[in-house]
C-alpha cells in the first residue's frame, strides 16, 4: 500500500466502468441523447497531466474516466450560490410580517 492509503479498497476495474457509464449517462449522452459529445483539451500543463494521472491511478481509472469524473464533481458550481440563495429567499418573503423572533423567545421564556 502507499502512504495514506491504509483500508482504502479500490474498486474492480468492472466497477469502476459501470461507475463512469452511470456518469455519462447523467451527464445527458448516451443513446437516447444522440452521440457521445467529445471534449479536446489543448495545452495542458504537465504539472497538471501528472496530477490527473496520478489521481486516475490512484482510483484505477483511465485518464478519461478520471477526467470525466472530475467533470461531473464540477458541477455542483453551476448551481446557485448560497447568496443567490438568500436573495431570492429575500425577495419571495419581502412586504411579509413575520414578526420580532427576538421578543417571541424573550415572551415565552418570561411565562
């Protein structure tokens, strides 16, 4: 084993392509969505091809099923942020009363 990997179990190279075609079809490619979308990253920095296969042996993956995965990670950011969150929450409850919770709490402790 290699540093830091104490109990890690890796998963079976089978297990690790039913995963990554679980994330393709999530991402919306696969038969019913037309052909498989290529991406062609150019330019890469070795520092950063080194780090992507590392990672992708470490997880025994291919370099495109770990770079895939990262894609998939990625996009939690397409989500709205939790201050987008908060004005809109904002803006869905403005011109409501909803009251002093403050003096609500300080009222019923004093009963």
């Amino acid at each position: 084993m290699r540093e830091g990997e104490l109990g890690r179990v890796a998963p079976s190279p089978a297990l690790t392509a039913k995963c990554c075609d679980s994330i393709v079809k999530s991402v919306g490619a696969g038969p019913a969505e037309g052909p498989l979308k290529v991406i062609t990253v150019r330019n890469v920095p070795d520092d950063l091809y080194r780090t992507l296969a590392r990672l992708a042996e470490r997880n025994r993956r291919s370099l495109q099923q770990q770079v895939l995965v990262l894609l998939e990670q990625a996009r939690v950011y397409d989500r709205d942020s939790p201050v987008e969150r908060a004005r809109a929450m904002r803006r869905r409850f403005a011109g409501r009363a909803l009251g002093d919770t403050v003096a609500e709490v300080r009222a019923e402790r004093e009963r």
